[in-house]
C-alpha cells in the first residue's frame, strides 16, 4: 500500500475534500497541519513545494501540488472520480464550480475595510450563492431527478465537494434552503458513518 502525506495548514480550505477522500475511502494517511505563526511555514516545506505553495501530496516520497490535482489523483486511485470518461468530466465540472465558489468566498474573508467585506458578503449571499446553487440543484436534477448523487449511481468526490461546501457557505441549512435536492443529498453524504465520524473528530478550524 502507499504511503500518503497530506501537507496543508491547520484548516479545512483547500485541503478538506483530500482529507474526505482519505475518510471515505478507509485509505491511511498522515495529515501534516503546519502552523505559520509557529514558524512551520514556510520553514523548511515551501522549498519541497512545486509552486511554493500547499497543500501538496507526497505519495512514497514523490510530490504533487495544485489543490484539484491532488484531489484528482485521489479521486482516480480510489474510485471516486467516475465510472467513464464522460462522468469524469461531470465531476470535474461540478468540482470546478465550487472552486468558483470557494473564490468567491475568500474575496470577502480576507477583505479589511470593514464596509467592503460587509457589501462583498452581502452580494454573495443574495446573489452569487444562490446563482452558484441554483446550477448546481438543475445538474443534480438530471442524475435520476435528484435522488442519489451527482452522478452516476454512486459516490464520487463531487459530492464530498458538496458536503465540505456545507462548511464553507457557513455550516448552516440556512443557504440550501430554496433548494432541497442540494440540501437532502448534502445531509445524507454528510450522515454517512466515515464522514460523520471525521467531522465529529476532526481538528477544529475556523475555515
């Protein structure tokens, strides 16, 4: 079996789907979170990074970088990413969109005039969001009217990017309330044993 280092700081961000294919999947690994303020980033890891960044994947002493590679890989090595070439691309899609969505949120969080982030934070919950969720409640429609997931007959990392989305617009019910295919397969992904275990235990973060 490989031997699988997850490297990213002490946050869910872009890290946290990784961690839930690991969870999901029963694969072992070792999950390094590096506190900056203690002086562990960049230390001595931005130097081993390919774009002197995180998080990056080290797979028996070999390094991969870029957040969705990691995940993609992931994804593919444990069954996850879709049955053909063209549910692959489906997922992919679907993970791209909350990429657009995580971007968006970030906009808002780092912002530090106070009157800025309140306008940029009030038109992604008005607008943005729902825009984002609405296209997303419509992809979901089409696999077999909503009911299982989104795509295919099975589990792939497009959902789990749903149940971590959850977190990511404010871990509150609050957000998927005009869309209920959304709302019921994000409660069922995030019910399932592995899952529900990991976020009970998992360290706490604010993001």
């Amino acid at each position: 079996m490989p031997s699988y280092k997850l490297v990213y700081f002490n946050a869910r961000g872009q890290a946290e789907v990784s961690r839930l294919l690991f969870k999901v999947s029963g694969k072992p690994f070792e999950d390094v979170r590096l506190d900056a303020e203690k002086g562990d980033w960049p230390g001595e890891w931005k130097a081993k990074t390919p774009f002197g960044q995180l998080p990056i994947l080290i797979v028996d002493g070999k390094t991969i970088g870029q957040s969705k590679a990691v995940g993609r890989y992931l994804a593919r090595e444990f069954n996850l990413a879709g049955k053909s070439n063209w549910d692959q691309a489906r997922v992919d899609m679907i993970i791209d969109a909350f990429d657009d969505i995580g971007g968006e949120v970030y906009k808002f969080t780092v912002e530090k005039d106070a009157a800025k982030k309140a306008e940029l934070s009030e038109k992604f919950n008005s607008e943005t969001l729902p825009r984002h969720l609405g296209c997303l409640e419509n992809i979901l429609k089409e696999n077999k009217g909503g009911k299982g997931f989104f795509v295919g007959d099975a589990l792939t990392w497009a959902d789990l990017a749903l149940a971590n989305g959850y977190d990511l617009v404010g871990g509150t019910d609050a957000p998927f309330a005009k869309f209920p295919l959304l709302a019921d397969l994000c409660k069922r992904v995030r019910a399932t044993t592995k899952i529900a275990d990991w976020i009970k235990t998992r360290a706490q973060s604010p993001y």
